[in-house]
C-alpha cells in the first residue's frame, strides 16, 4: 500500500502487550483457575444509581453531548470538590475553572497538545518513573521528548524535583504527576506539589495533577492540589499553570463511564473546551447524568474504601512477613519487590495460574540498561476477597 502513516506510532508500548508476549509460551497451572491480577480494572459493582440515571435520562440519546458537560455536573463536580478540598470552596467558578472530560485518559493525552507549542525549542514533557503509558504517549505525538524524572527508592518511588537543571526547566511544556501514585501508592506531599507549581510558574509550563486514585486511601487522604494550593494562595491566579484531573473509573468502579473532569485556571479550561469540542467524542447526556449522581453521593466511596482495606488486610496476611512488602497507603496496588519480575511472572503462570505485571514493564530504562522497575511486580487488588485470598495466597506459596 502507498501510504506513510505517522513514524512516532512506531515508538509506543503497551504494557500488557509486552506481558502477552512475555507469557505466549507459557501454559498456566493446569488444574488451577486462572486468576488475573495485572490490569487495574474494579471488578466491585458499581453503585445502582449510575444505571438508574442512565435510564431516567434516556430521552436524552438523541442529544448531541455538551464539550463543556452539562450545568448539573459542573454543579455537582463544584460540590464534590467543596466538600472534599474545603479550602477550594467558593473559589471555583463552575462555568470557568470545570470541564467534564471522557476519563482522565483523555484529558491527559490532550494536556500536551495543550501545552507543546512550536514556538518552544526542544521542548520537554517531565514525567515520573514508573510512570502512566500515556504521558508519553502524549508527549511523543505533540512531538515534546519525554523526561523521566530521578527518584528515590524503596518503597516508593518519590520524584526529585529538585535533581531539575535550568536547562532542563527552560526546555519543559508540560509536568505530569501522579498522586497518589500509580503502581507504589506513593503520596506527594503539600510542600512538594507547592515546588511543582513554584517552577510551573517561573518556567512557563504546565504541571498536569492526575488524581484518578485520590479517592483510594487507606487511613488518610492525600494532599489534593486544589486545597494545597488554594490553601496557600488567596489572589486570583492560584490555578495558574495547573491541571488537575480526577476519574470516576476507580472512585465508583465505572471505568465503562468513562467519565472524568478537568480544573484549572479559565485560559487553560477554555483551551481544552476548544481542543475536545473540535477533536474528541464528548460524554452524552444519560452519561452525564450518571456521573452527576455519582460525584453527588459520597456513601458508595465509603463502602467501596472498606472493601478496599479487607483487600490490603488479606495481603497482610499472606505477605507481612516478605521483605519485598510493604502496605501502601493508597491506590489498589501491590508493588512488590522481586529478584527478578518478568521471570517471577512467568513462574506464577506457569507454576500457580496467577497473572501479574512486571514492573519493568512500567518503567523506562537509563541510558546505561539499567531498569529500576525490573525488581518489581505489579498486583491489582481488585477482586472479590475469595478471589483476592486465593492469588495471594499462591503468591505468597510461591515466594
């Protein structure tokens, strides 16, 4: 075929597609159930009330959506986050500083085609490492490089902001940081989302906040940069150079929703609006609807963190006593260091039907081969506590 498609396609990787090849030549435990603890999807139900206002709204199919979302879910997003970041109270205009946005995911990819402008020189896109695939992905197609950022080790992977050479800053379109983290639960503190923001300003960059796990806690939420900084800023400009964004995917189990919003200051929010309005598939009105219930109702969040900690429970108990464990204090994963990831993954297929994710697998190699993450295993704590129980106990059988 005569045809050239675009060459940076070439440069993207999928985690899971690696793992597949990993294990093509492995046949699971015969005699065992296969049980599959690599991909962080909810098995939890979600609550009843995301069908019931599809269904309430169902002559609304024939809309066209709204880019923006509809006044109900701005409202209801501006009371989510009235309640659970006080100090934002009253200082969020929900027809300025909101945008609904089909899951973070895509608000993400957008945040570079946002913040990469030609006029930039070599431009950077700063992500930490281990790191969600999209940042780079989206770095890569706004044609920014990505940078990984230094960290420290064991059990968390904490970025160092402070590692950043001028060089470096003055190159930089865009920040993404994950808290709390995504795979080790790691939780930046207030001071350092403050430094994130201090050199988003001096620098002329923006720092996207991805908080899909923010409502994932174990004992304590994570500092949240809308009360960080709203905290810390009284003047008008205390969204400058900031996106924050936050899912119903993890919060409700409803990562089919695919539903999310998008806050920052009103340039940025108008931006995005334009960018989706004209390039994206927005989220339709029964949707919408769903997702207006669903960030107005706090109860099924309670119920879903209970579940959450008998998770973290059973892995106490099969793995308290292995010196590669440790409890994090939120998200729903394990990360779990190994001698070897990949041939520990494939061990586990092979010798107990149980799938989990290499940690090398989510994190980019130094220039020297080196792979931080090839210690490393990922386990999503996702299931029901029988099937829970089960893959860690062969886990821990193993190890």
């Amino acid at each position: 075929m005569n045809l050239q498609l675009n060459e940076r396609l070439e440069r993207f990787e999928s985690p899971f597609r690696k793992l597949d090849l990993l294990l093509s030549d492995v046949v699971p435990a015969p005699g065992l159930r296969p049980v599959t603890m690599h991909v962080g999807e909810p098995q939890d139900s979600p609550p009843p009330l995301l069908a019931e206002a599809v269904a309430a709204h169902a002559n609304a199919w024939n809309r066209y959506p709204p880019s923006l979302g509809t006044p109900e879910f701005l409202a209801a997003v501006a009371g989510y986050i009235g309640r659970h970041y006080p100090a934002a109270r009253g200082r969020i205009a929900a027809d300025r500083h909101l945008s609904s946005v089909a899951s973070t995911r895509e608000a993400l990819y957008l945040a570079a085609a946002l913040a990469v402008s030609p006029s930039r020189a070599a431009p950077l896109a700063l992500m930490p490492n281990p790191f969600y695939q999209t940042y780079r992905v989206a770095a890569i197609m706004a044609e920014a490089e990505p940078q990984y950022l230094r960290h420290s080790g064991f059990p968390m992977f904490a970025v160092d902001l402070d590692a950043l050479d001028e060089a470096t800053l003055q190159r930089t379109a865009v920040l993404y940081l994950c808290s709390p983290s995504n795979p080790d639960g790691r939780v930046m503190p207030a001071q350092q989302i403050l430094q994130a923001v201090t050199l988003a300003r001096r620098h002329g960059f923006l720092v996207v906040f991805d908080e899909c796990y923010a409502e994932l806690y174990d004992r304590e939420r994570a500092p949240g940069a809308l009360e960080v900084l709203a905290a810390s800023d009284p003047t008008e400009g205390w969204l400058d150079n900031v996106l924050v964004l936050h899912s119903l995917s993890k919060r409700s189990s409803a990562a089919g929703l695919r539903s999310g919003f998008a806050a920052g200051p009103a340039a940025v929010i108008a931006a995005l609006n334009r960018l989706r309005l004209n390039g994206t598939a927005c989220t339709p009105v029964p949707l919408l609807a769903a997702a207006t219930a669903l960030w107005s109702d706090d109860a099924h969040v309670e119920a879903m963190r209970a579940r959450l900690r008998a998770r973290f429970d059973i892995a106490d108990r099969h793995l308290g006593g292995y010196a590669g464990y440790y409890r994090p204090p939120c998200g729903f994963f394990l990360w779990l260091r190994v001698d070897d990831g990949a041939a520990i993954t494939r061990r586990l297929w092979a010798e107990r039907a149980l799938r989990v994710l290499p940690g090398e697998y989510l994190t980019q190699p130094a220039t020297d081969g080196s792979n931080d993450g090839r210690q490393f295993i990922r386990i999503a704590l996702v299931h029901d506590p029988e099937t829970t129980d089960e893959g860690l106990r062969r886990l821990a059988s193993l190890l």
